[in-house]
C-alpha cells in the first residue's frame, strides 16, 4: 500500500493547494470574526449598561438602543454559526447588517 492511499489523496496537486487556500481562508475569517464577535461583547455590555441608566434616571427603556441591541445580538448569532461553521456564509461586512424583525412601539 502506498503513502497516497494511506492518505486517501486522489486528488492532484493543483486540487491540494485549492483545498489548503480554502482552509487557509476560512482559518483566517475564523479568527477575525473571532475578534469581532469579542469586541461586540464588550459594546453589548455598554448598551447593557448605558439601558440601565435610562431605566432608572428615565423610567424607560431607550429604544433605539434597544433596537442596536437587538440587531447586535443577531449579529452575534451570525457570527457564531460561521465560527462553529454552522454557516459557509460570512457576517458584516460581508453581507448587510442585521435589522430587527419586530418593531416594539
């Protein structure tokens, strides 16, 4: 048995390096979709709190920044199906920016 069977390599080589490209690719989206998804944490918590403040000092909710969180929050979804390569397709700023599906009033 050869080193290619073993390996169950029955492609040729050009094929090889379009597959390593590819890997190489989604390697490297990973990792910045990673850093996004990370640093949208940090401005959900903002909103969290900054939401807070109007609750307490306001007595309401403001509700455009509801409206960024809920848009936030899906764009956070996104990003996790394509890092857990549940999606092939890639987030903003690749595709639009989520919008909310419900209006609250």
């Amino acid at each position: 048995m050869t080193a290619q069977e073993l390996n169950h390599d029955s492609g040729t080589p050009e094929e090889k390096k379009r597959d390593d490209k590819a890997i190489l690719f989604r390697f490297l989206f990973t990792l910045l979709f990673v850093v996004l998804g990370w640093l949208s944490l940090w401005v959900l918590a903002a909103i969290v709190l900054i939401q807070f403040g109007f609750l307490v000092f306001d007595g309401e909710k403001n509700q455009r920044l509801t409206q960024f969180g809920g848009q936030l929050v899906t764009y956070q979804k996104q990003l996790l199906t394509y890092i857990a390569m549940q999606d092939d397709e890639k987030p903003f700023p690749f595709k639009s920016w989520p919008q909310n599906d419900t209006n609250e009033s």
